[in-house]
C-alpha cells in the first residue's frame, strides 16, 4: 500500500497532503521508521544532536488557561508563582558549565510590563554573556506587542537588539481552528502564529515548530498542521527544529490518556517525511522518555534536546520522566542508538 510513497521518497518528491494521510493511517510502523530513517540520514546523516540547556519558567501565572495546561495558574490561585530577576540570575549562574542554552517560556502575567521580560533577557546576557537566549514562544511574542503598543515586528526588533537570539516552538497545538477552540480558545490563532514566525524569520531571529498530538485531534488537523508549517518554512526556512510534543494529560482540565509509544514513534515518522525543508526533528526525552526518544532516532528524529535542568510545564501533567540528564548520559543514550553524538548550541552551531 506504500509503495508509490517509497519510490516518491527514494526519488526525493515532496509528499502530498493525502499520502501523509495514508502514512498516519498505516499499521506498518516499522516500514514507515525505515522510510523517515532514509530521509534523516539524507539531511543530517549519522549525526543526532544533544544541547546543554536549562529551563527557566519566569511565572506561571497566564492569562489564557489552556485546558491541555497543569503548568499554569491564575492570579492569586494556590501555587501561582513568579520568579524576581534576582532568582532568574541565580539559575543562570548556577547552570552547569558547559550550559549554551537558556530556554525560557512562562505565562502571558496580567500586570508584568514590556520592559520585564527585556530585563529578563538582559540579566541572563549578563550574568552570563556567552550563553544564547532561546525565549518566548508567538503567544508571548503576540502578548508583549499588545501591552507595549509595538508592532510584532518591532517587539521582536526590541528584543533582539536586548539579547534574544532564537525563539522556542511552544504554543502552536493544532493550527486548525475548530479543535484549536477545543483546546484553548483563549490563545492566538494558528494564523496568528505563523505571523509572529514569519515576522522574527524577516527579523533574522530562528526559531522551532511543535504539535500537540494525542488528545481530541483527527490524523487530518495533524497533517494541515505540518502543511502549513512546510508552506511557511517554504518561503522563508527560518525554522530550525521541529518538535512533536505527546500529549500528557494528568492534572489538566481537559483529562484523557497519555498518547501509545506506537503513536509517538509514528508522528516523529511522519513528521520527518512530511517536513522535507525544516532540518531537525527533535524527539523531547522529557516527553517521550529516555528509551522511547533513542528509538525516536531510528524513526525519523536526530536530536533529543537537551540536559533542561528544572522542567515544570510537562512534569505538572504528569511526566514520568526526570528532570534532567548530562550531556554524557544524552551522548550515551544516541551512541547506543548506532548514531554519532553531536554537541551543539541553539543555533545547531557544533561544539567541539
Ligand atoms: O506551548 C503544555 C506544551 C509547550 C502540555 O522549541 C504540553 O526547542 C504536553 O514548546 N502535555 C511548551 N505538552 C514546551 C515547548 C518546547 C519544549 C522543549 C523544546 C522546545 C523548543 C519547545 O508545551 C506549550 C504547549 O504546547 N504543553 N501542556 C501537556 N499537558
Ligand atoms: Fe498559558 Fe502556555 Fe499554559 Fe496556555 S500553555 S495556559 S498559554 S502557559
């Protein structure tokens, strides 16, 4: 049955919107991971890559209340946090050595001003200058141009010019509107999204993709979601990284069950073979776990994420993963995976 998708892949033709369907809909898992592993190595050959970061959540007191969220809370509700710039600066300072990459991501806070989260920005490039600053996904982005008056472009300008040098994929679930009013009716259109991406890919600011996958969306929202990621990456190849995020389910208000391994391995597949233009696929070991994302890169992904540190958003939902591995146990990990462990920054720059 897959057998035209085979040869269009061996002749290295684009996948239409149909055949991704008809690759999400087979039974045939291990044929799939032996097509997505054919088109990796293609693009990054034995390589998969591992990065020494470390997460940081300023608040997560947020406006929208998605109900797939167990991070997030409301003003004055019990467990409501906010980080000073003194507790961001002291995260940053005792990160391991060796740390490349703080990844911050929080709430859309009611009253925190534009001028915070340039402060934030800038007390990470102070305390430590060399790090890069991989922060703010599009809801962000969207949130701080409506409360300082600036145009997206300009915020993300600002931005930049205080320290940004690449921006997370968080906060595009599913694109289709219909389930997105599902999930969190409150949070910017997928529209939306990709107008915040393009805009920092015109501002020369990479940044990464995800999905949401495994709860109330049909095989379809997932396949117009990689469609309207591959169209945009088309016209402007910003995109770095992209990142299926399994859905976990645990202390949120929307409930249900925890995506099968056999769905995970199959997204990190699909997606692999779909996004024929965006040159990671990164399998997230806090989501997946440790075993399920070594797999992962035997079906399509070439690249684990990274050591994270202190993780909150999918341990509030339930992770059964810890919080943290050392870039030797990731290196290990992709070793005994028969693949080549790279070290690298955010911006996939190789660290020798
Ligand atoms: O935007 C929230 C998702 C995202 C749940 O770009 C959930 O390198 C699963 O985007 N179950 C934040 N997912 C995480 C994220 C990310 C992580 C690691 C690396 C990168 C990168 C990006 O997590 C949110 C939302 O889409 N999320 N709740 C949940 N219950
Ligand atoms: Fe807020 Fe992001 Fe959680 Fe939605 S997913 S409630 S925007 S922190």
């Amino acid at each position: 049955m897959l057998s035209h998708i085979e040869n269009k892949v061996a002749g290295g033709k684009r996948l239409s919107g149909e055949e991704g369907l008809e690759l999400l809909g087979s039974d045939d898992l291990f044929r799939l991971g032996r097509l997505a592993d054919t088109v990796c190595r293609r693009i990054n050959g034995r390589k998969a890559y591992y990065v020494r970061n470390r997460h940081i959540n300023p608040t997560n007191i947020c406006l929208n209340r998605c109900g797939f969220c167990a991070f997030s809370r409301s003003k004055g509700e019990e467990g409501a946090y906010e980080l000073s710039l003194d507790e961001i600066a002291e995260r940053v300072r005792s990160a391991p050595g060796g740390t490349k990459e703080i990844h911050i991501v929080g709430g859309l806070h009611p009253d925190w001003p534009f001028e915070h989260y340039l402060d934030i920005v800038r007390t990470i490039k102070r305390v430590s200058p060399g790090v890069h600053v991989k922060a703010f996904t599009a809801v962000e982005i969207d949130h701080f141009s409506r409360i300082s008056g600036r145009s997206i472009e300009d915020t993300l300008r600002v931005l930049k010019d205080n320290g940004l040098d690449a921006m997370p994929g968080g906060g595009a679930e599913i694109f289709s509107q219909p389930t997105r009013d599902k999930l969190c009716p409150e949070k910017i259109s997928g529209e939306r999204w990709l107008e915040v991406h393009e805009a920092a890919h015109g501002a020369g600011i990479k940044t990464n993709a995800t999905i949401l996958y495994g709860h109330v969306e049909s095989f379809e929202d997932r396949i117009d979601h990689l469609m309207r990621l591959r169209k945009l990456q088309d016209r402007t190849g910003g995109f770095q990284a992209f990142i299926p995020l399994s859905y976990h389910p645990k202390n949120t208000e929307m409930g249900g069950e925890y995506p099968s391994a056999i769905d995970d391995l199959k997204t990190i597949a699909v997606s692999r073979l779909m996004l024929d233009n965006i040159p990671h696929i990164k399998a997230y070991w806090i989501m997946l776990g440790e075993k399920i994302s070594q797999l992962a890169l035997l079906f399509g992904a070439d690249d684990i994420d990274g050591t994270v540190i202190e993780e909150k958003i999918t341990h509030s939902a339930g992770a059964l993963t810890g919080e943290s591995l050392t870039g030797e146990q990731m290196a290990h990990l992709i070793r005994r995976a028969g693949k080549v462990p790279v070290e690298r920054d955010a911006l996939y720059r190789t660290i020798e």
